[in-house]
C-alpha cells in the first residue's frame, strides 16, 4: 500500500490523552501502560512519553512478559512468567491497506508511521491549524496517540495494543511492557500493570444527562469530569417516536474544552417532541448502556422585548412608569406584568398584572423605598420576555446608623486588621474607612468605592516613630447619605523599632550599696529600664534590677559584695520586650566593709526536708536581714525576708542535683551592710 500525503479534516482536537505525557526529557523512556478486564480477556494499551521515544520504539519495539503473582488467592512463591510477545512493533506498511480502508484513524497511524510528510489541517483556524504549524515530529506522534485512543484495533496494529486471551479465573498477573534494544545512556521506565478477571465490571450508564430547550435548537449536556475513568468519548442519539434512534454524530463527541461538563447543541423543529440518549466509548472501543432517555419541545420565543424608559416618584409615595414595546408584538402576547424586587439579582415578584398590550404607562402605589423594577410581556406561547432591570429610589436625605463596635489590631508586618457591627438599613449600602496618623489631626478617607464589608485590612509603615494609629469608620446608604464618623480607634503599633538607649551620668559606692543614675530617651514605647551587671573579669551579665516606673532615673544596688569591682549597663524595652541598645558601661568598686565582722557564721546543707540554712551575727542594731538565691549562673534574686531574731530557715522548695548559692545581707539602723556567701551542691 501506498501512503500519500493526506489532509485530514478532523472535527475534534487534541485534548485529553489519558496514555501519554510530555513532561519527560529525550533521554527518559517511560512507558504508560493501561488494563482493561473483560469477562473472557484483559487487553492492554501503552505508549511513550515524548516524540524521540515514539520514533525510537516504533523501530525496536517492546517486549510484553506476564508473571502470575497469585491463583486462587494465594500467592506463588516463585511467579510464573510467560511471554506473551518478543516484539512488538507496527505492522509493515504494506499490511495497513485493508485495515485504513475501513478505519479513518487507522489511516491517520499509518500515516504518522510511514508518510513521508504528515500534515492536520482544519482550515485558517482552530487547534488544528495550530498543530499543522509545530513540528512535525511533534505532529505525528500526538496525532498517532489520539487516533489510537480512539481505535483499539489500530493500537494494536500499530504494537501499542494487545489482546491476551489465555487468562484463567481465580489468578492475578503481572504485566510488562519493556522497550527493546535501549541503550545504556537512556533511562527506561517500564509500563506495569496488576490485573485479574476477578477485576471485570460492568461499564456505567453517563451520568446527569439534561437538556435546555430553545427555539429551534436544544443544548444537551452531561457530566464529564466523574465519568473520565471510564470514557473518552461519546455517542449521542436522537429519535422522534421513542424506539427508533440514529447516532446524530458520526465520530465520538470529545471533551474540547476540558471542563467538568460536555455540552452539544442540536438544531430541531419546535413543536415536535425529540428523545435524545448518550452513550459512552471507553478507550478500547467498549460501548456503555445507554444514559436515561429525556425528551422535549423546541420552543417558540417572543421577538420583541419591553423597555423601562424611567420611573418617576410622585407625591402620593407612588410611581409613574413608562416603558417601550414594538406594536408589531403587540398581537402576540397577553398582556404586560410589572414586577418588583430589593436586590438586582434577586426574586422578582408580581406587583401589577394583567396590563393591556396596547398600555405602556402605569402607577405603581406601593413601591419599595429602593428596589428594582421591570416589565415582562407575556405571550402566548413559548417564554415570556423581560425587560432589563431598572432602578428605583424614593428620595431619601436620611443617613444611616453610625457605626459601632470598631476594634482590631496591628500585626507584626503591618496589616491593620478591623471589623466592626454591620448596619441593618435595608437601603444601606456600605462603610467609609478613615486613617490619622496622630491624636487630634483630621482623619482622611482610605476608600472611594463604598466598601460593602464590616471587615477591612489595611497596611501601614511600621519603622517609623509614630507608635500609634487612628481609626474611625462612616456608613453609607444607596443615595450615598454618610454617617458622622464612629468613634476614633487607637491602635498601638508592634514593637519593630529599638527604643533609643538610655545614659549612665553618675554613678557611686555607697554604704548601702551602688548608686546609679541616668537620662533616658523621650521615645513613647518605653514601659521599663533594665539594669544589667557582671564582676570584673566576667563575660556574662545578669539582669539585677527592672524598674517599671518609667519616670524613675535612679537605682541603688545593695546586692553587691564587700570590695568586689563590678561593670554596670543599663536597656531601655518595651511593652513587648524590645530592648534597647545597652548604654555605655561604667565600672564600680562596692565599698569595703570591715570584714563582714558582723556575721560569724553563714552555712548551708542538704536535709531530707530541703536545704537548712544557719548563721550567726552579733550586729546589735539590726534593721532587717535579707536572704538572696541563685541557681547555677543565674543573677541573685531576693528570696527571702528574715525576722532579726531568726538564726534558722529551711529552703523547702531547691531542687536536688541543682547547685544554689545563698547570700547573707544584714543592714543595721545606721545603713551598714554586712554580706556573706555560702554555696550547696
């Protein structure tokens, strides 16, 4: 047989193609392999993911190796391999005459294998006029995978197909498909599938299959996208009497668009009843049941279609209404309604019937506030026809409620987020939303278009040194009547910018300890300052001290040991915690104290019951006694204050295998401190 050049007009394109991919590279060999179970046989279909690899297989061919994995539920120790085919690979060319004769998609393989030029053209547009202009290579194997989807016994003329025959009930296969001849540097990714006759069931009917009535035509449409496993195509057929159907597609209607549903439009006579069913074709010929059968009329429609030209408010609260109508329409129909509803899309309901034809003004008593009107010609047959909605307004000088309930926050990139309680006017018709920048300055409007929700976001610059942001919120009504502005809502802004550090400007060892004193920033965020301190010769600081009154620029620290020298900073942070940079370090000698003379013991153990702490003094005048703890390398704490006359307490709440040191103050009534350390393990 002689292949010519041959221009196919095809009255589908290329869509879905379940058997194939494009997303592999020219040095991958993948192979996607499809089973079909029928009641005696399970047939197979393959193909390759790219054009190098169609081109390549389709001279080496592919080998076709079944194992059986399992009979009668159990599963072999050793599985049972058969070969079904060596090679498999298109039939010579001469071989392809009888079959392309009587098989439009047959020819199409043939000429994609064998042609010595292969063009698709649909005329000067359409997917086909696309793909006639990409690469021909391109060309023949997408037009090969399609027409093979379409035409099992090409598939399997061409070697992508096979038919195994001498499966048995009660065992399960193995099946491979494996190109032949690949070398080393190609990657090959074998077609697998797992299959048994146990696996055959009964094709399903298409589902959803309705039709839309129209005048002279109908729209047929059934759902696609749940049904896609099972079918690839589709037969429609039509019928007068309900017995007698013929197929009003010749080829397999396709999913063009892709889209959920799949939709025909069929041209009919209107006032003869049609009978139309779908029938389903899967990808290896098989046919479905046929859907449920529906039925119906073409309908004749009304020509001519009413106008509002205005509607006009008068002094009684009702409404004169004028609209056009073609007096060539007039003898069609009844009669006019008008109907009337709050909503553009709502559910118009009849305010006036029965309007003679020939009227085209009328007055409407009772319309809404604000609404919708429009006018619908009845006819006498067939669908009645609407006017376009028009609107109508009472007029109305009356603002809506102002807003209430305006709260929210900023995060932490500077979206604003804001909701406040949505107003119920019927006329109402959306919010206003207004930004300040600073207390008391006039608040500008952030939108035009009138926003319809009681949530808005907003997005603001945080590195700045405004720590605060206003809010207020006006309502709106449909004749744009605006509120007074709700109340003004201040937001504070996220802690981002580092307070400005504050300034050590005197410092002093004291009897009682050391005396700091500093300047701070004027920056509004700041809600305390921390004192930091470490020993001479130390790297790590410990947090001594925070002062959270933000007015205070002084603090003595009267934790300090006898003649120990010390290195002091102070932060400044913020309600969230942001610190400051530290200020500027200072270094101090606590003041010697005669020899701490006035404790004479100071000791620590470990009892059952917690850690026992003993000491003796003899200060005469003492003003209090004070018990510091630390764990490990954390900073001295107060933890406990002591009667003067105490001698004795038991720290019933240290943890074991926690180191703790305890530190002694005493201060007599002269300020004198005397101190003294003792550690426990």
């Amino acid at each position: 047989m002689q292949v010519r050049k041959t221009h196919y007009i095809l009255c589908f394109v290329l869509m879905h193609l379940s058997l194939s991919a494009y997303a592999v590279g020219n040095d991958t060999i993948e192979v996607f392999l499809r089973a079909n179970v029928t009641q005696d046989k399970i047939q197979l279909r393959w193909a390759v993911n790219s054009p190098s690899a169609w081109f390549f297989t389709n001279s080496n061919g592919f080998s076709l190796v079944r194992y059986t994995i399992m009979r009668d539920t159990v599963v072999l120790d050793i599985p049972e391999r058969t070969i079904l085919a060596e090679v498999l690979k298109p039939k010579p060319l001469d071989d392809w005459e009888h079959i392309a004769q009587r098989d439009n998609f047959a020819a199409i393989i043939a000429q994609a294998l064998y042609g010595e030029s292969f063009e698709v053209s649909g005329g000067e547009e359409g997917i086909s006029h696309i793909i006639a202009l990409s690469q021909e290579q391109q060309q023949r194997y997408a037009m090969s995978l399609l027409a093979a989807e379409r035409s099992f016994p090409a598939a399997v003329f061409a070697g992508w197909g096979f038919e195994d025959y001498t499966v048995k009930p009660g065992e399960r296969y193995l099946y491979r498909v494996i190109p032949l001849n690949v070398p080393p540097y190609r990657h090959v990714e074998i077609g697998i599938a797992f299959v048994g006759l146990s696996d055959y069931s009964e094709l399903p009917a298409p589902l959803d299959f309705t039709a839309i009535w129209g005048n002279g035509s109908v729209l047929l449409t059934w759902d696609y996208r749940n049904m896609v496993s099972f079918f690839s195509a589709y037969y429609l057929e039509r019928s007068r009497d309900n017995r007698n159907f013929e197929r009003v597609n010749a080829m397999p209607l396709t999913n063009i668009m892709g889209s959920d549903r799949m939709f025909f439009t069929d041209s009919i006579t209107n006032g003869v009843t049609y009978y139309y069913r779908l029938q389903g074709v899967t990808t290896f010929g098989q046919l479905s049941p046929f859907s449920d059968t529906i039925s119906g009329q073409g309908i004749s429609r009304l020509m001519h279609a009413p106008f509002i030209r205005h509607a006009i408010p008068d002094e009684q609260g009702g409404a004169d209404i004028e609209w056009s109508f073609d007096e060539r329409g007039e003898s069609y129909i009844k009669g006019f309604e008008l109907r009337q509803s709050a909503t553009i899309g709502g559910d118009y309901v009849t305010a006036i019937a029965g309007i003679a034809p020939e009227k085209r003004t009328i007055n409407h008593p009772n319309p809404l506030s604000e609404g919708y009107l429009m006018i619908a010609a009845i006819p006498f047959e067939g669908e009645e026809r609407l006017s376009f909605p028009h609107l109508f307004q009472m007029e109305d000088t009356i603002p809506p409620a102002i807003p209430t309930g305006l709260r929210g926050y900023v995060d932490t990139l500077g979206v604003v987020h804001l909701t406040w309680d949505l107003n119920t006017e019927p006329d109402f018709l959306g919010y206003r939303i207004y930004r300040g920048q600073t207390r008391g300055e006039e608040l500008i409007p952030l939108n035009d278009v009138a926003h319809t929700s009681n949530v808005f976001t907003d997005t603001i610059k945080i590195h700045n040194l405004n720590p605060r942001v206003f809010y207020a919120v006006a309502s709106l009504d449909r004749r744009y009547n605006q509120s007074d502005l709700s109340e003004i809502l201040e937001l504070e802004k996220p802690d981002v910018v580092k307070p400005s550090p504050p300034f050590i400007t005197r410092f002093e060892a004291t009897e009682n300890g050391i005396l700091l004193e500093w300047a701070s920033g004027q920056d509004e965020t700041i809600r305390s300052f921390r004192i930091f301190r470490r020993e001479r010769g130390e790297s790590e600081s410990q947090l001594v001290a925070e002062i959270t009154d933000i007015n205070a620029r002084s603090h003595t620290d009267e934790t300090v040991v006898s003649g120990t020298d010390y290195i002091y900073y102070i932060k400044s942070a913020t309600r969230s915690g942001l610190e400051s940079d530290a200020s500027p370090e200072i270094a101090v000698r606590a003041r010697t104290q005669e020899g701490n003379a006035g404790i004479t013991q100071f000791r620590a153990n470990r009892t059952p019951n917690g850690i026992r702490l003993t000491w003796q003094h003899n200060v005469m005048t003492v003003r209090s006694v004070s018990l510091y703890r630390r764990a490990g390398e954390e900073a001295f704490s107060l933890w406990r204050e002591a009667d003067s006359g105490l001698r004795e307490i038991t720290d019933t709440n240290a943890l074991r295998n926690v180191a703790y040191e305890y530190m002694l103050v005493i201060r007599n009534q002269q300020g004198r401190v005397f101190t003294e350390n003792v550690r426990v393990r």
